[in-house]
C-alpha cells in the first residue's frame, strides 16, 4: 500500500511559478514509476508528467513542455513537480500518480490558480 499526499499548490500571477511536492509512504518509492495529472474545470483529466522508478526517464504534454519539470528523490520517498512560466490555463487540480503492475495509487490533489 503507497499513501501519496501532494502539497505546494495555491495562487500564483502568470509567469509566476510554484513547485509540487507529491510525499509518499507505506512502501518503497522506488519500486513505482510515478507522474502529475491535472484536471480542469469542465476538461478531462489530463497527463501532465511522468518520470520513471529509476529518475532516468521522463515524459512531458506538449503543452508543459520547456516550462515544467519532474523530479523524484526516492532517498526521501518525495516527487517533484517544478512549474514554471505558468499560465491561465494550468489552473487545475493537480493529482500525484504512482503505478507499479498490477497497482495504480492517486494522492487527494492540490489546487493550483494562475490568476492575476
């Protein structure tokens, strides 16, 4: 059983940015290829980021991509979701992800605002 609980999120000017933090428990980290989704208001929930068991692999949506960046410490049982040059339409629920065969684990969600 993994717990993921994410923090970080609020209220952020465009072109502001803010930085994720998805901390996990309740087994090892390292074991579970891990990601970011969102979802907005009216929309579907999307994939924004994933990032393999390893860090050694990492995959972006075209729409974050060069302005969002995933990271994981797996010493510290912690992903990272670092948001740059955000914009209007990033606002979102965002939601961590962690997957290892044949199990899928979602933490409750951050709510991130790009507003002026």
């Amino acid at each position: 059983q993994l717990q993921l609980v994410e923090s970080g999120g609020g209220l952020v000017q465009p072109g502001g940015s803010l930085r994720l933090s998805c901390a996990t428990s309740g087994s090892t980290l390292e074991d579970y290829a891990t990601g970011w989704f969102r979802q907005a208001p009216g929309k579907e929930r999307e994939a924004v980021a994933c990032i393999s068991s390893s860090g050694r692999s990492t995959n972006y949506a075209d729409s974050v991509k060069g302005r969002f960046t995933i990271s994981r410490d797996n010493a510290k049982n912690t992903v990272y979701l670092q948001m740059n040059s955000l914009r209007p339409e990033d606002t979102a629920v965002y939601y961590c992800h962690a997957s290892a065969v044949p199990y899928a684990y979602w933490g409750q969600g951050t709510q991130v605002t790009v507003s002026s």
